[in-house]
C-alpha cells in the first residue's frame, strides 16, 4: 500500500502531560492509489514539552520516540463490481517520521510492514486539522 495520492490526516493529542511527562498523539493518515483508498493509524509517544517532530520506532506507548507497534494498524478499501472489500492488519515494524513544519503543516514518512506482511509507506507534506481530545 502506497499513500501515492495524500487525502490528508488528522492528528489528535489524546494524552497530554501523563506522569512522566509524555504526550500520546494517534495519527491517522489516508490517501488514494488506483481504486484503493487506504488508511494507516499510528500511536506515538513523545516529551510533550517537546515538539511532536521525530523519527519513531516500533515498540510500547510510554516510551518517548515510539509508537504503538500492537496499536498501529491499516485499511485498504476497494469497491470491485460493486462489491466492497476490505483488507485490515497490525502489527506495524519500521519507522514513522514526522516534521512540524508550521502551523497545521506536516510532513511525514513512513515505511512499514505488518504483522500479515503487507507493507505500507507514504512521503507527503500535507496540512493536518488538529484536535485535542
């Protein structure tokens, strides 16, 4: 899957200022290829004090410089003779990199492979709407 054709993305900060001091943001991202539209969603973990631009690997939430590689995951949806299908996973590995550019604006890399071995990558510079839950 391939974000070839960015829609755009949202970025909710779902936890500010935990215990240790970590804020948990899910991005979710989406873009278009072909006749598939797909969708990746992933957890990151990082100093709140800090800006959320970072290059993050797989592991646990709770650690800075990481997202949720249990908690990511990915939806491919197609619409074959007017049937819809649906192609999901989880498990994310690789990296997910991210860069405040200004305002709303972000750019974000990511090349990763799931749990069932479908593998997911996108470079884009897209304006984000931006939400704190």
């Amino acid at each position: 899957m391939s974000m070839a054709q960015p829609n755009g993305g949202v970025i909710q900060i779902i936890d500010e200022n935990n215990d240790n001091g970590l804020a948990t943001a899910q991005i979710s991202l989406s873009g278009i290829k072909d006749t598939k539209l797909g969708n990746v969603t992933f957890y990151l973990s990082y100093v709140e004090a800090d800006d959320i631009s970072g290059t993050y690997m797989a592991g646990e939430l709770g650690q800075d410089g990481y997202y949720d590689s249990e908690g990511s995951s990915y939806a491919i949806m197609e619409v074959v003779d007017e049937t819809q299908q649906t192609d999901t996973g989880g498990g994310a590995e690789g990296t997910f990199k991210i860069t405040h550019n200004s305002g709303n604006n972000y750019s974000v890399e990511f090349n990763v492979t799931y749990d069932n071995g479908t593998q997911a990558q996108g470079n884009f510079t897209h304006d984000f709407v931006f939400q704190h839950l």
